[in-house]
C-alpha cells in the first residue's frame, strides 16, 4: 500500500466517483422526506401586465391542497437579488416577463398541484412591453422598474484610454461589424430542485441545488422576514450549475411553502419547461466593434459598444457587463480604445452568471474581428495575434493590466507549431466532393475572483478527528467541476494522507464556513488557499502536540503521513489517533479566512463599472483552434477537430483539468452552432431539449488539450481558476474557420444550418 | 392496481397507479433515486434503466408496464461491494462530473456492450447519443466504455 503519494499534479480519482455513479450520491432532486407536500407557482402569461386580482377560491378547497399562497403572505421584503434586490418571490403589483411567479400552490401531490395551478385565474391589465434593449433605452419606453433615475439602463459606464477616435483616422486598415449573440441556457442535467421544512425550534432548512448557500441565506432572511440565525442552507452536490444557481432560484418560493406548511416538509423541483421558463441564461446582445491597426501589424484603436439584454430583473446583470467591458479588448495591447457598456431591462426572461460571466459574448466578436482585420492586411491572423498579445506587465486595450502569470504568448505559439495549425492549408485542399473546410483560431482571457470592490474571501475549516483522520468542511457548493475532491487533494497533500484519510462535508451554513460562490473560476482558486493554510496550521499543531507529549524534540523530527507520526531519529510511529486524543476539540479544528488579491489602481472607468467587479488581478488564458468542415448541400457543420492551448497556471490534477477543457469547449461548441434559445414577444418558443438542441455525443469531436503551466504565484500550489476561460473560445474560432470555408463571416450566431445553407445558396447562384 | 416485476433481482408486488410513470414510482414510491429525471420526455437519457435487459426510459414508461418484467436500475449494477468495470471505469478515467447523467449512462452502456462487446469510438458516440450530459463534453465517458469494454472481453 502506498503509504504517501504526493496527490498535487497526479489525477487523483475523484472521490465524489463512487457515489455518484452507483446512484447513491443524495442530490437536491432526490430528497422525498416523509410527508412532505409538493410546491408549485402559478406563473404568468403576460409580459408585461398590473395584477388586478388573484382569484384562488377555485382551488382553496380542492381536495389534495393545503394552501395557496400570494405576496400577501410574505412578512419579508418580497425581494431578491444581488446585488440589485429587485425580483420579488411572488409577484406584489405587477408581472414583468412571462413566467412571474404570482402564487405558490401546496399540495399532496403532483397531479393535484399541477391542476390547481391551472385553475388559479389571475386578473391582469395589461402594460405596454419592450423586448428589444435597444428600444428599452428609448425615451418613451414602457419602465420595467419605476422610480429608477436611469429608467431601464441596470447599469451603463465606459473606459476611455487615449484618444480612439482620432487614433481611428491614423490607422492604416479598420475593420467594422456588429455582432448579434444569443441566449444560451444553463441547461444543467438537474433542474432547480429543493427541500425545506421549519423544525420545532423555528428553524427554516433548506437543501437546495445552489451554488450561493451563504447568499441564499442572507436574501432569504430579507425577503421572507425570518431570522438570519433561524435559516440554515445546505448545498449537496449540484447536478450542474454553470451560473444558472448562481443565487435564489427556487430557494425563495420554498422557504415561503415551509413557513406556511404546518411544520410538514416541502418539496419543489421545476419541470424542464418550468426551468427554461424561469432560470437566468446567458445575457444575449449586441456588441459593435471598430478595429484598427498600422501596416505592420500593431493595433492601435478599438471602438466597442455593448448592449446587453438582462431582461426583466438585475440578478447578475450589471457585473457580467462590467466583465463584459473589461474583456472587450482581449489579450491585446491597444493604445487607444473607447468601452461603452449598457446593461438593458426588458420584459424578458431573466439574464444572468453563465460560465465566462460577459467574456464570451465580447471575445466572439473581438477574435472575428482580428481576423478580419489580420486579412485586411494580409497578415496571418496567428501572427498578428502574437504581434500584440499581452506579457506580463503589460496594459490591455482596456486599461486592465496583466500583474501576474501572464502565459498567452505561449499559448499562441504552442498553437503555431502545432500540425493541426501548420497542415492546414493541405487539410484545407484535401476536402472531399460537396464540403468546403476552415481552420479558425481565437484567443482570450478569464478574470478570477470577484474584482476590487467585492471581497473575495474563503474560510477553510479542517478536523483532525479523534480516529486520526480529518474532515474537511467545504465551504464552496460542488456543481461538477470537483473543487471539493480537490480539497481532498490539497489538504492531502499538505497533511502527507492518502485521499481514504479525509472525509469531506458539502457546504451548510450550520457546519461550514461562508467562502462566497461556486463562481467566477474562483473555487479552488480561492478556497484551496484558504484551505492549504488551515492544513498547514493544523500540522504544526500536530507536530507541536506530539513534542509537548514528550513523543520528540523538534518538531521537525516527524514525518506526517497517512493516519500516523514516523519520528525519524527514533524510528517510532505514532497513531494520529493517539496525538487527536491528547488535543482538545477546539484544537483539532483548524481555521482559515483568505482574501483574494485584487487590483486597485486609478482607472479610467465610472465608479458603477468598478463597483460592479471591473478590474480582475489574476487572469487564466487560452487560445482555441477549430477545423470545420461544412456539408454544401445541407448547411450543416462538422467541427473534425479541436484544439484548446490553455494557461490556467499549474496543474493539480490532469485528469479534472482535462475534464474542464472538453466540457467547456463542447459547451461552446453548443452556443457556437445550435443552441438557440428562441423567444417571440417574451414568449418561450424553445420549451424543451427538442428544440433547444444541446450538443450530443454525436455532434462534438474529441478534444486535444495543451496545457501551458505558468506559475501564478497567488495560486495555491500556483494554479488559477480554469473553470470559465474553456468557454469562451469555440464560438470565435469556429466562426473564423467557417468564415475561411466560405469566405464571409456571419455576424449573428449561432452559425447555424439555416444561415450557412441560405450563404451557399446565395453563392451558386452568384 | 397490485404490479408484480422483479427489481434488482428482487421480487415486488406493491399497489401502485397504473399510469404513473415509471420513473415516479422507483423514485417517490420505492426510493431508488439513482435513476434521475432531466427532462420528463424522452430527450435525455437520464432515467435510463433496463427492462429485461434492454434499456428503456422510465420517464416514457407507465407502472402497468412493468408487470412481470424483470428491471435493474443503477442501484443495482453492482449487486456485491465491487463495483461493476463499467463503474470502475467511470471513476477512473474521470467519467464523471456532476454525475446527474452518469446512471443513464450507465445503464445504457450495459445495454450497448451486451451488444457489442467490442465498439469503436463512433460506435460508443452512436449508442450513447440519446444520453446528453451537459458538463463531460462526453470524451471521458467514450474512454470510459472503451476502457471497460477492452476489460470485460479480457476476462471473458
């Protein structure tokens, strides 16, 4: 038996495995307590409409209800939201996208509730409604939220640097486009799900499918008026997030069944339509580009306007557009530019935290943009990316500077000298009868962390029990990524153990400690330093424990490794067991509290945008390759391979790294060329996995990934985040490949079938 | 309506709904919550389980249809403590991540290499199409069939 195995960089099993894949894992979905009542809200058909009456006397007395509830029956503020509370659990005054809750239905069962929900009748008087953020900005339009100083503008600022508008006039090649980019929904496999129920003592618990307990907790107190310490939320392992539980989904609703339930559990868990219905996507808008650069390959001035629709309520709105802006120059040096952001209310579905949170959106239309510029003057567009891509110490085009590991140059060239890059041509002119190939490249960047403005803190928590093993209390909600298996590894590599040496507790605001989201590429980034530290800790305390029991002289002398002390001048071993009994309980609890780095430097930017998380310190980088192939006859495109160079500093483990890579990429992919979240005057026209088409098995290639390990020197063991930077690439890079298959770009994605057939076509006939 | 079928190898006879679904009555009725609900249509493969051997969606099926059909959901899989190849091979080549598509997976992985003992990677692609997963990029879940199929044609 392996009695130490240094786990940081192998690919450690995941322990979460096991579980998972014999169906005994418990997540959010799977909790049936006895008795319990399922929940249910009646939601509303109108966009945009006052509410003149709830009408639940047809229900009160069916058999099979137990209650029906309205806004009447919160105590609370009614709302949520962060940072903006502006969306209410039920609906008080008025509805403002079609699939508003207005009331909640208690009920034995799932058919009765589903029938009462029906025959709720709900008196509307209809208001004026805007779908489009551009005619929201107008100044007549119908207001979503009164009494707001900037009407239906959530949040709108601009980085200025130099002067981009004259420098535009002393470029040698501008290129210009605008670019429309889709709603993409989470679509996580495990929709919105939870139990809850108010035990004897008052206490409001709630099991949930989220990626914010310690958020979820603190709104929750506010808008059901039920005290913060009365109110425990725990997160089991999430059957997906993305972004999608980044916040209340069903928490609210749930919280307000459980209060008025008798004392009897409540169960919700949302169709798939209901989920489409009402989950945050990812924001769609528009972003205009203006790019311009010297004859020899130096970029010199962007202009970038970018609107972006986050429909009927805040939720995340406002910092994916500070996100939005702060990505919108790339990884490039660009002496002039001009930002301007516009985060936009409509009477749609809710925007929100999708995985790359505002980068996707600007980087497919910046990486078109380089190369259609790179042809402009008739650069290769892999060395015009290298010609102005940021080192370390360097300023990008919007004001945000590259303070740490900064490995995208590396990334570019190990693309450059790749046989995917350098055979293209002839892999090009090989194709068969009816297909036309393109090899697209795309680079960019993530930021880490939270900004400058919102601590980024993680307080780690770790037992030595009294057997001699340990328990890690993870304070960051699991969506899929790993991160609390890879807590395992960190402590495990710390403490000398093997992985069957830890427990792992999953995040309770009664158990673990508050370390902010499962987000914004931030989980083992942030928690794993707060957690290295608190291992660290506890295995001085261990070594100092042993030496006052007389077991050695120095503390130095010991050799932690799995369940025991070797003291190495002696060569005797003690049992952790023995040295756990020699400590008090407080003892062998061993706490951190870590704060992230962030950059605080005189920006160029409205306070708004900083508030809202502009800039980022620590940024993970990648560079995407894509050769397409596309079926003349039916439009259709092939992705035959795929490449993904990416710098999320060092490894810690391959395995949940390769893990990130494909399933990022193969998302892209999804948001690149099918998923299209369709929506007719607020009305949902995709309400289901039949015609919101998520890529299959079928549909994706395999995925070759290159991992390019700088050493960020804030990371633990010099890692960063790489769960958003693997998104963000596919759709620019398959668009650059289909736009050299076909010779024109196409500005509106995704790049479907439809679009492509009707291009073809238009050139036969030419 | 009494619904008499063997589960995991072990005989029920309970009085359920006939036309509830499936799905329902192993997850709220009987508490085998390994089989997962993603879609409720037919779309995703979740709620995959075998029936006689041949693997269904048990969010398309109604109880009645159970009656003297003999079904294995994920729970039972691996009858003894040993994990069955296919879940060894899930873990370890990291198959899995939020996991909530893994028993549908599973269980149609069952079904195709009963069929084919031997699939290539297009093959494995094809059989797993109606599976979606939303966070593999499913190139870890064909190197886990291909791994645990290369294994159990080793030891036949």
């Amino acid at each position: 038996m392996t009695t130490y195995a240094s786990p940081i960089g192998s690919s450690l099993k995941r322990v979460d495995g096991p579980g998972k894949i014999s169906g005994l894992e418990k997540y959010a979905a799977d909790y049936y307590p006895d008795n319990f009542l399922w929940a249910g809200a009646k939601r509303s058909d109108h966009p945009h409409a006052l509410i003149k009456e709830i009408d639940i006397s047809p229900v009160r007395n069916l058999p099979g209800i137990f209650a029906v509830l309205t806004h009447e029956d919160i105590k609370g503020a009614n709302r949520v939201g962060v940072p903006e509370m502006d969306q209410p659990v039920l609906a008080d005054r008025k509805v403002r996208y079609k699939g508003d809750p207005v009331a909640l239905v208690l009920a034995e069962n799932k058919t009765v509730l589903q029938e009462a929900i029906d025959k709720i009748v709900i008196k509307y008087e209809p208001l004026p409604a805007v779908f489009d953020p551009e005619a929201a900005l107008a100044e007549n339009a119908p207001l979503l939220h009164e009494n707001r100083n900037d009407k239906n503008l959530l949040l709108g600022g601009r980085v200025v640097r130099g002067n981009s508008i004259a420098a535009m006039s002393e470029c040698d090649a501008v290129a210009e486009a605008d670019f429309q980019l889709p709603w993409q929904e989470h679509a996580y496999l495990e929709t919105e799900a939870g139990v809850a129920r108010v035990d004897e003592e008052g206490i409001l618990a709630i099991i949930a499918s989220t990626q914010t307990p310690w958020r979820d907790r603190n709104e929750l107190a506010y808008a059901l008026g039920w005290p913060l310490d009365k109110i425990r939320v725990i997160a089991p392992y999430l059957g997906g997030g993305f972004g999608g539980k980044d916040g209340i989904t069903v928490q609210g609703l749930l919280g307000l069944a459980a209060l008025h339930s008798g004392g009897r559990p409540v169960k919700m868990w949302n169709s798939r339509e209901e989920s489409f219905l009402s989950s945050t996507k990812r924001h769609p808008g528009r972003v205009h580009y203006e790019l311009g650069c010297k004859k020899d390959g130096t970029l010199y001035a962007m202009n970038c306007r970018i609107v972006l629709d986050t429909g009927a309520y805040a939720s995340l709105g406002g910092p994916v557009l500070a996100l939005a802006m702060e990505h919108a120059a790339g990884v490039y040096r660009i002496p002039h530019a001009l930002i301007e952001g516009f985060s936009v209310y409509t009477n749609n579905p809710v925007g929100g935290a999708f995985r790359g949170f505002g980068a996707p959106q600007v980087l497919a239309g910046l990486e078109q943009m380089m190369d259609i510029l790179a042809d402009k003057i008739a650069w290769d567009p892999l060395a015009f990316r290298l010609k102005n891509a940021v080192m370390r110490g360097d300023e990008t085009g919007a004001g945000v500077w590259m303070s740490n590991s900064t490995a995208i140059i590396p990334c570019l060239e190990k693309l450059q000298e790749h046989p995917l890059w350098t055979s293209r041509q002839a892999w090009v002119s090989q194709a068969p009868p009816f297909k036309l190939r393109g090899v697209g490249i795309a680079a960019g960047l993530q930021g880490t962390g939270y900004g400058p403005m919102v601590a980024d803190i993680a307080n780690a928590k770790i037992e030595l029990l009294p057997d001699g093993r340990f328990r890690i209390y993870s304070g960051v909600a699991d969506m899929g990524q790993g991160n609390n298996p890879t807590n395992v590894q960190i402590a495990a590599e710390v403490l000398g153990q093997t992985a069957d040496c830890f427990e792992l507790i999953q995040p309770d605001t009664l158990q673990t400690l508050p370390s902010g989201s499962s987000a914004a590429s931030r989980t083992t980034y942030s928690y794993g330093n707060a957690l290295k530290a608190a291992a660290l800790q506890l295995k001085e305390r261990i070594l100092t424990r042993a030496c006052n029991m007389g077991m050695g002289l120095y503390a130095e002398d010991f050799l932690l490794s799995s369940g025991r002390l070797n003291h190495l001048p002696s060569g005797r071993e003690i049992p952790l067991g023995l040295v756990a009994a020699s400590m008090r309980p407080e003892e062998r609890v061993s706490i951190y509290s870590y704060t992230a780095p962030v950059n605080r430097y005189p920006d160029k930017i409205n306070p708004d945008i900083r508030a809202a998380g502009f800039p980022h310190r620590v940024f993970a980088f990648a560079c995407h390759l894509a050769r397409v192939q596309i079926d003349e006859l039916t439009g259709e495109v092939e992705i035959s391979d795929y490449l993904a160079a990416t710098d999320a500093g060092k490894v810690l483990n391959p395995q949940l790294y390769e893990q990130q890579v494909q399933g990022g990429a193969v998302q892209g992919m999804g948001y690149a060329l099918w998923e299209d979240f369709k929506l007719d005057r607020g009305e949902l026209m995709t309400r289901n996995l039949a015609t919101y088409i998520l890529p299959t098995s079928m549909d994706v290639p395999d995925i070759l990934s290159i991992a390019v390990e700088s050493v960020e020197e804030s990371g633990p063991f010099g890692m960063k985040g790489i769960g958003e930077i693997v998104i963000n690439l596919a759709l620019p890079a398959i668009a650059n490949g289909i736009a050299r298959a076909v010779g024109q770009h196409i500005f509106k994605s995704p790049l479907t079938a439809e679009q492509l057939l009707l291009i073809l076509e238009k050139r036969a006939a030419e | 309506m009494k619904i008499a079928f063997e589960l995991n190898g072990i005989k029920q006879e309970i009085d359920y709904l006939p036309d509830r679904r499936v799905v329902d009555l192993l997850r709220e009725e009987l508490g085998y919550t390994g089989t997962k609900e993603a879609c409720g249509s037919g779309e995703c493969g979740a709620c995959t389980i075998l029936v006689d051997g041949v693997s269904k969606l048990s969010c398309l099926m109604l109880a009645a249809q159970l009656q003297g059909r003999s079904i294995t959901t994920i729970e039972g899989m691996s009858p003894g403590k040993k994990l069955h190849p296919i879940q060894q091979a899930f873990v370890d080549k990291g198959a899995v991540q939020c996991g909530f598509c893994s028993p549908g997976m599973l269980m149609a992985t069952v079904d195709l290499l009963q069929r084919n003992p031997a699939p290539d990677r297009q093959q494995i692609r094809a059989a797993l199409s109606g599976n979606l997963c939303r966070c593999t990029g499913y190139q870890k879940i064909i190197d886990a069939v291909e791994s645990a199929a290369a294994e159990m044609r080793d030891k036949l």
